[in-house]
C-alpha cells in the first residue's frame, strides 16, 4: 500500500509548513491533527483514537511518534525512514496514573527542544489538554506558541494532484446520490437507505473505490430536516416526506460533499419557491467565486438573493474541504459568511453548502468547487432541482 502522492508532492508540502514556521520563529512544530499526519507524511491508519503527534523540525525530517501496534501504518503508507518512526510502547496506553504523552515528551527532550520555540495546534478534536500537558511538563524552558490551523492553511490550496484525487472523491458522491435516488421510496426505512448508500461509497465504481467519508450519511426527514445534523434512524420514509440528504465521497481520504432534496410525492409551494430560490442563489455565489474574491463579497451575492424572497439563513454557506477522517471534513480555515476577510485563491476546493433549516422542514444542495485561474469549477455534477421519485 503506497502512499497516495509522490515524495516531491510531500516534500513541496513539507517546504510549505517549514516556511510557515520560519515566518512564526518556530523550531519545531507538534501536529495533533491526523489530517494533517496524512497530508504531511501520507500516514494513513484509524489510529488516532491513542495519542499519536507528527514533529516538524528545519534540519531533520518529519517524525511520527504513536503507539507501538500502529508504527507498522507508517512503513505501509508514508515514506519516513526507521530514525522518522519513535513508537511508545503499549503498557502505556489507557492506563491509570500514566499517558504515552509523557513518554513522547522524553523524547522530544533528547532530541534538545527544551528551550526552543515550539508550536503546537491547540485545538484539534483528538490532541487533548492531558497530552499538551504532558508535552509541557517534559519541556518546561520551552517557549510554547499556539501554532493551530498553521497546517491547515497550509492545506488550503490544493496542488493539481490533489484536485485529481478530489475529482475521483466527487464521482463517489454522485454515485451514492444515484443510488439514494433510485432506491428511496415511502415505507423504506431510513437505515436501509443509508446501507445501500454506504455500500456504493466504499465500493466505489469499476475504476476506483471508496473511504469511509469523514462525515457520515445525513438523512434530514420531515421534522429532522428543521435541524442541520440529524443521525438516520430505523423509521420508514413517508409519503408526502421532504427529505434532504447531505451524502460524499472520499478517495485517499480526499472528500467530496454532495446535498440534494426529495420530494416523496406532492410538496408544498413554499419548498418549491424556496428551492428555486436557493437554486437562484447558488447560482450567484458560482458567479462571484474567483482568485481574489473575498470571502463576505460572495456571502453577499446570496444574500442579496435571499433579500430578494424574504428568506433568512444565519449560517455560513460554504467552507474549505479536502483530506480529513471524522468527524469532519472542513478544513477550519476558509469561510463563506458576512464579515469573512479571506481572499479566494486558485486551486481552494469549497463545498458550498445552502442549507434552508425551517419549522418543521427543510432542504439542502450543494456542491463541492474548485477555484480555478479565472472562476469556479462545480467538482461535483448532478441535478441541482428538487427530486420527485417515480
């Protein structure tokens, strides 16, 4: 299983981050997030759930350090050599009275960086207080520095081998959206719906398979869709039911997202003339998104759509996406929402996302963009209107 991408693809990435430290007076920077484990060094493993960091040094290269059992994913999947892999051994691993952090900490110190600037990302879902902790207890003269999103920005503009992996991940969504239109119908239960969903994500097509996507399924029905994040359930489909599905692809861990609306026979006005609306809006946000747009001008291209009908959506409507495992396939960085001050370069990937959550109903659609040298590109394809099975 080799890595994803060449080693000058990683290394040009590497040359980012080093950069970005050098700017920031950083003499190492410690990684929590495995997104970024991955797009650093393509380490790829559902391993994350134990403490596992990546150190970026100047003059040595990157160094995983994680539990003994899963060192074997960095020789299967990255390229580090045997001095880049520093496992701490099992016995400490959920264990009372000690954490593996501690351990990592001792060797961060024989390598000299007690004393040295050391950034760190300070908020990512699976790098804890008790690890930083322990990191700043092993390195006391350390100069700490909040170092979070540094990778992430970094990630942000995509290289032309990503974008082929991200077209790749967008076929996989319109392949799950297919199966999701030709398979639901009332009395169907939502489950099974998500089952069959979930098989054509992972199986892919003839040319390629699938990830798992770093967010699972959404199923918004009926009531459900008045919230944005709903989990599917056992209950069957019904007639007369909108139903919104928020559903991806993800290929080398790259994501795609995908939403679209139901209808299951009949349908109120108010969905119809919302979705033209929000169809309407779509279209001005695709109009406005180019290098150097900023990020609350194209807010303001649906806002001024949503004027137009009366309409409220207090949320952003778009976010940067691209290589992540769950539970989130946000990057945390770009933002489409008023008063946002990023500029949109070439090669961003943003999944604009328009979701309209009502009393008691709602609707999706959205598609995954790129940024190209003169607008935007919908990496995803598939009809945007309301869908009537039958």
């Amino acid at each position: 299983m080799p890595p994803a991408f060449s080693l000058p693809e990683y290394d040009a990435r590497l040359a980012k981050v080093r950069a970005e430290m050098s700017g920031r007076g950083l003499d190492a920077l410690i990684i929590g997030d495995p997104n970024n484990h991955n797009w650093l060094t393509g380490y790829d493993a559902w391993s994350f759930y134990t403490p596992q960091i990546v150190l970026v040094q100047h003059d040595v290269g990157p160094i995983w350090m994680g539990r003994q059992m899963d060192s074997g994913a960095a020789w299967l999947t990255t390229y580090l050599t045997e001095d880049q892999v520093r496992p701490y051994p099992e016995n400490c691993v959920q264990r009372d009275g000690t954490h593996p952090m501690e351990v990592v900490g001792g060797y961060l110190a024989e390598m000299g960086l007690d004393g040295k600037v050391v950034g760190y990302e300070s908020d990512t879902y699976y790098f804890t207080p008790k690890a930083v902790a322990s990191l700043h207890a092993a390195l006391p003269n350390a100069n700490w520095v909040d170092a979070d999103l540094l990778v992430n920005w970094c990630r942000t503009v995509k290289s032309d081998a990503e974008v082929a992996v991200m077209r790749e991940a967008a076929r996989l969504a319109e392949g799950a959206m297919a199966v999701a239109y030709e398979t639901i119908e009332p009395g169907m239960r939502q489950c099974d719906l998500v089952a069959a969903v979930l098989a054509q994500q992972v199986g892919g097509n003839d040319e390629y398979s699938g990830d798992l996507t770093a967010v699972t399924p959404l199923v918004l029905a009926g009531e459900a869709a008045m919230t944005a994040h709903p989990m599917w359930t056992d209950q069957p489909f019904e007639a007369g039911q909108t139903v919104a599905l928020e559903l991806g692809g993800a290929r080398k861990r790259y994501n795609a997202g995908l939403a679209r609306t139901i209808q299951l026979g009949g349908g109120s006005p108010t969905l119809f003339d919302t979705a033209k609306a929000v169809e309407e809006g779509l279209e001005a946000v695709l109009a406005t998104v180019k290098p150097g747009a900023i990020a609350h001008d194209v807010h303001r291209a649906w806002q001024d759509v949503l004027d137009k009908y009366d309409l409220t959506k207090d949320s952003r409507i778009g976010y940067g996406i691209g290589v992540a495992y769950g539970p989130d396939w946000g990057e945390h960085t770009v933002s489409l929402r008023a008063n946002e001050q990023t500029v949109l370069e070439q090669n961003m990937t943003i999944h604009v996302m328009l979701g309209m959550w009502m009393d008691n109903w709602g609707m999706e659609m959205s598609e995954t963009t790129l940024v190209t040298a003169t607008g935007v590109e919908c990496l995803t394809n598939f009809p945007r209107g309301v869908h009537i099975p039958g």
